[in-house]
C-alpha cells in the first residue's frame, strides 16, 4: 500500500500529520462550542423554570397568609389582622402580575393565561372580603362598638327604665328577648330569631297594658322600635357576611389549584430542561470522543503510510546502489516511477548507470588502444562523474535526512503534548471526582433540610388551625359567660324586688299586729296570723340575704371568668398569628430550601459530567501519545536509513573515484 503518485515533497507529507492533528482539535472544540452553546440554553431555560416555580410558591404563601388574616379578622374583629390582609393581597396580586409577565416572557401562553385568570379571581377575592368587611364594621368590631353596641346600649336603658317602676312583670319580659337575641347571634337559625320576634312581641304587648305615665311609654316605645331595626339591621349584616364569606371561599378554593397546576407545570419545565441539559452533554461528550477518535486513527495511518513509504524505498535504493558499487550494473532501480524526492534521487543513479554502462561498453571497445594517458583521462571523467551525481544525489540524501530529523523532532514534541495531557487530565479527574462526591453531599444534605422544613410547616399550618378554633371557642365561651354574668345581674335584681317585698309584708305585719292589739279579743287572731306573717317575712328576707350573696359571689367569680377567658384568648389569638407567620415564613424557607436543593443537584450532575469528559480526554490524550509514539519509531527508522544511505553513498562514490 502506498500514497498516490501525485508530486508532494517530503515536508509537505510530514507537515499533513500536522495539518491532520490540528483538523481534528478544530473539529473537537467545534463540537464543544456547539455542545456548551446547546447546554447554556438549556441551563437558562432551567434557571428561569425554578426562579418562576419561586415566585409562584412566594405568591402561593401569600394567598395563605391572606387566608388566615382573613379568618382572624372575621372571628376577632383586629384591625391589625386587617392591615396583614391587606399587605398579603397587596403582596399576591402584585406578584401574580409578575408571575404573568414572566411566563409570557418564557413563551408559555396557556400558563401566563391562567396566571392572569387566577389574578382576576383574587381581585374578586379582595372584593368580597371587602363587603364582608364593611358588614363587620357594621355590626360591631368589638362589643361596644357598632350595631351590637346599639343593641346592648338600647337594652340597658330599657331595664334602667324599667327598675324605676315596682313592675316584675315588665322586668322579667325583657330577658326572653334578650336571650333569644343572643341565641341568635350565636347561633343565626330561624328557630331564634322567630323566637327573638315572638319574645319582643310579646314584651310590647305587655308593656302597652301597663300603668305607666304616656310620656313614659311613649319613649320607651321609641327605643324598642329602635332596638327592633338595629337587630333587623344586624341581621342583614349578618346575612352579607355569610354570603361574602362563602364567595371568598370559593373564589380561594378556585385559584389555589390553579396556583398549583402552575408550580407543577414550571417543576415538569424545570424537569426537562435539565434532562435536556443532560442530554446535549451526553451529545458533546460523545461527538468529541469521536472526533479524537478519528483524528487519532488519521493521524497513525498517515504517519504509518509516510513512514513506509519513506522507509521501504530507502533501504530499498540502499540496496541497489550497494550492487552498483559492487560493478552490478543490471541491477533494477527502485523508485523510478515516484515523482517525489526519492522518485528525483533513483533518477539521478538511473543515469549515473546508464552512464556507467555505457562507459563500460567504450572501455572495453577502446581497451587495448587505451594508454595509460586515457586510463589518467577515464579516471578524471570517472571522478567528474563521481562529483556529478554526489552534488545532484547528495542534495536529494540531504533533504530526506533532513526531513527525517523534522519528523522525529515533530514527533517527540507530539508525544511529550500527549503526555502532558494525559498528567493534567488526570489531576483535573480526580479534582473533580473528589468535588462531584463533595457536592452530592451537600445536596442530600439539602434534601433531608427540605424534608425537615415541609415537615415543620405542617405541623405549624396544624398549629395554626388548632389555634385558630381556640380563638372560635374562646369567642363563644366569653359571650355565653357575659349572658351569665347578665342573667346573675338580673337574678339580683329579682332578689332585690324580693327583698323590697319582703320588707314590707314585714311593716304590714306589724302594723296588723298593732291594729290587733288596738282591738284586744277581737284582734286576738289576727295577731297570730300577723305574727306568722312577721316570722314568714323575717324568713325570707334572710334567704335572700343569703341568696344576695350567692349571687355576688357567682357576679365576682364571673367577672373574674370573663376577665380571663379574654385574656386567654387574646393569648391565643396572639398564638394563632405567631404561627400563622411562621408558617408563612418555614413555606418561604422551605421554597427556598428546594430551590437550594434543585442547584445544588444540578451541580453535582455537572461536577460528574466534567469528570466523565476528563477522562474520555485523558483516554484520548493516551492514544494520542500512543500515535505519537508509532510516528516517532517510524521517524528514528528513517532517520537511521537516511543516515544509512548518506553512509552507502559516501562509500559508493570512494568507490567510483578511487576505480
């Protein structure tokens, strides 16, 4: 096998190694250039999925944040709670408006679609809980305040009012529709506020027969009418603030799985940019072990067919000018066809042959008239000749030695390249072994911190919830123990009009003692049974002594109660919101901690991708020195055969001049 019989000098055959080895790292860093063009689009694509997944979970946590604000505010009326309501919707719809833009920015037009309906539907949010605020407003943010201000005020003139009056039937007619009023606002069922209606009835109906002055009436009249239209009033703000309660839940209840079916898709987005990413490196990796691959077989083929087609024609022209100094002149030229150096120097020795023979062929004609003047003159033409073809051939012998040397040198700076290559791919191998397995750590160590943290924000959404009902039932205990603290007041007020009862059966007992005494016999009778009546009256007003002071006691006990159960649950009410911003703030973290967790991966998938790559190139870096190591035997090879012929030649023309 040889290469084509074109004209091509020798350094230009040794130079195409060359011009092939630096073909074949362009084509190499082609690759890798389009291979990191390819994985840097990806990785943006990847960055901008997770930054987006983010903002959607900061938006996610603010909807609940909203939520809980919402829910305290409508069980405790604090205005504090809200302005946090108010900051949260601020905070979330602001941040859907962004999370809109930027996946339009991302080219996800169906997902930008529903970011934008599910704004709209939190801006309807918003307005519900706004008439649902104003109805609470309405109604009384505290027990002072508001519609059931009026109501409790208007209820407490009515009973200052009556108290002035020996009345016990007006005074126990107003507890009935006191009772039922507050059954209702408890309760807010049809059963009580038809009873409310039949109680106030009734107290009207029996206050209108009673004996009392018509400017009295008159303006008692007044205040229940009002107390009638403020309760109606509260009613209906009790009924708004069920029917805005109800479309903000399902306003809420809307978008939340929207704002899922959003982090889901941008996790899946993130998912397969980053298998992509993969893939493209897998893609490069593979291209550029083919390139060197290819490089490294061209490389050794090349060398292999210049080093043969340098060295066997050599040795072979070695040959044939060792038979032509030997006086072997039919001896067969090799090289003769070649159009190359070699191709220039067997042409040189064919015509120092032919020569030669023709020489021989007049010496033997002219031999026996040959003097030994044309001995002398045959010997000048010889040593001519001699001088002749060691200028024509010398230059050629010289020209391969010296491209010889070029290729051996050439090729023991390749086969040091190689294995320089190879001892820093190496070193980077191991750099990078040692950092993927350090990053792995760190990202399983992210991993169990993210599990911790999503753990953590159950248990405190748990704790919120909990506290949240705590707070409920905190708010139903005060108003049933102030239903008791007034129903003991009451009490009071009866024992009260028993005792004024019993004192004075007492002073009409003894005034009929004294009367039976003025009629002597006659009274004699009457006496006992005034008597009896003074004991019965002494007896009952020590009962209600007693009973006064039961009922001070229970009145001190439940005031302290009431007093505690607010405190208890403005404590948990404080709890409730401590958890609630924790549980806003451990969703943040843990948003973060996933996020953390996500790079974290990417990088340790990027640490062991560099490794692989490194040692694919160490791989090819060692069959690259062993390329470099099969041309640099070939270039000693024909070094030495060019040293060998140079040698051959200088014996071969001693020869010519000394015959």
């Amino acid at each position: 096998m040889s290469l084509p019989s074109f004209r091509m000098s020798l350094q230009l055959k040794i130079a195409s190694i060359g011009a092939v080895g630096l073909l074949g790292l362009c084509f190499v860093g082609g690759f890798y250039l389009l291979g990191a063009s390819t994985q840097e689009r990806y990785e943006r694509a990847a960055d901008r999925a997770s930054a987006v997944a983010t903002l959607a979970t900061g938006v996610s946590a603010a909807m609940f944040q909203a939520r809980d604000a919402e829910k305290e505010f409508m069980l405790t009326g604090d205005e504090m709670r809200l302005k946090d309501h108010e900051q949260a919707v601020a905070k979330l719809l602001a941040g859907f408006k962004d999370l809109q833009g930027k996946l339009a920015e991302m080219g996800e037009a169906d997902l930008a679609e529903k970011a934008g309906k599910a704004r709209a539907g939190m801006e309807r949010y918003a307005g519900h809980f706004a008439t649902a605020v104003a109805a609470k407003r309405t109604m009384g943010l505290s027990n002072d305040g508001g519609l059931e201000g009026a109501l409790r005020n208007t209820v407490r003139q009515i009973e200052n009012e009556l108290d002035k009056f020996d009345d016990a039937r007006l005074v126990a007619g107003i507890h009935p529709v006191r009772r039922y009023e507050r059954e209702y606002m408890l309760r807010q069922d049809g059963l009580s506020q038809t009873s409310f209606k039949k109680a106030l009835a009734a107290f009207v109906s029996s206050f209108q027969s009673a004996a009392l002055p018509a400017s009295t009436k008159k303006q008692m009249l007044d205040r229940l009418t009002s107390y009638e239209r403020d309760f109606n009033e509260w009613i209906k703000a009790a009924e708004a603030i069920e029917l805005a309660t109800t479309l903000t839940k399902v306003e809420f209840g809307n978008v939340s799985p929207v704002v899922d079916q959003i982090k889901t898709s941008l996790d899946k987005l993130y998912d397969d940019a980053t298998a992509k990413n993969a893939e493209a490196r897998e893609d490069t990796r593979r291209q550029i072990l083919i390139a060197i691959g290819i490089a490294f077989v061209a490389v050794a083929a090349i060398g292999f067919l210049i080093g043969s087609s340098l060295a066997r024609p050599l040795k072979a022209m070695t040959k044939a000018m060792r038979e032509l100094a030997e006086g072997h002149m039919e001896v067969a030229l090799p090289g003769l066809g070649r159009r190359d150096e070699i191709g220039d120097m067997a042409k040189a020795v064919e015509r120092f042959k032919v020569v030669a023979v023709e020489k021989a062929r007049h010496e033997a004609e002219e031999r026996e008239e040959a003097s030994r003047g044309a001995a002398a003159a045959r010997k000048v033409e010889m040593t001519k000749l001699a001088d002749g073809f060691e200028s024509a051939v010398g230059n050629i012998v010289g020209m391969v030695s010296s491209a010889a040397s070029q290729l051996e040198a050439e090729a023991r700076r390749l086969t040091a390249t190689a294995e320089t290559t190879q001892r820093l791919s190496n070193t980077v191998a191991s750099a990078s072994t040692q950092a993927s397995a350090n990053v792995q750590t760190v990202a399983s160590s992210a991993e169990e911190l993210a599990a911790s943290v999503a753990e953590i924000a159950r248990q405190v959404q748990e704790s919120s919830t909990i506290a949240a009902q705590a707070v409920e039932q905190a708010v139903r205990t005060d108003t049933r123990i102030n239903e008791l603290s007034q129903l003991a007041n009451r009490i009071g007020d009866v024992v009260k009009f028993i005792t004024a009862i019993a004192e004075q059966t007492n002073l009409l007992a003894l005034n009929a003692t004294i009367e039976a005494a003025r009629a002597g016999e006659a009274g004699k009778g009457f006496a006992v049974v005034a008597q009896e009546v003074k004991a019965l009256a002494a007896q009952t007003a020590k009962a209600t002594d007693e009973i006064s002071a039961q009922i001070n006691g229970m009145q001190a006990a439940t005031a302290d109660s009431v007093a505690a159960i607010k405190e208890i649950g403005r404590t948990i009410n404080r709890v409730s919101e401590i958890a609630a911003n924790i549980a806003a703030s451990v969703e943040q973290q843990g948003a973060a901690t996933q996020e953390i967790a996500r790079n974290v991966q990417q990088a340790a998938r990027g640490t062991t991708d560099v490794a692989n790559n490194i040692v694919d190139v160490s791989r090819g870096a060692s069959e690259t020195g062993s390329s470099s190591a099969q041309v640099l035997t070939a270039a000693n090879s024909l070094t030495r055969e060019s040293e060998h012929l140079k040698t051959e030649l200088q014996q071969f023309l001693s020869t010519v001049r000394a015959a």
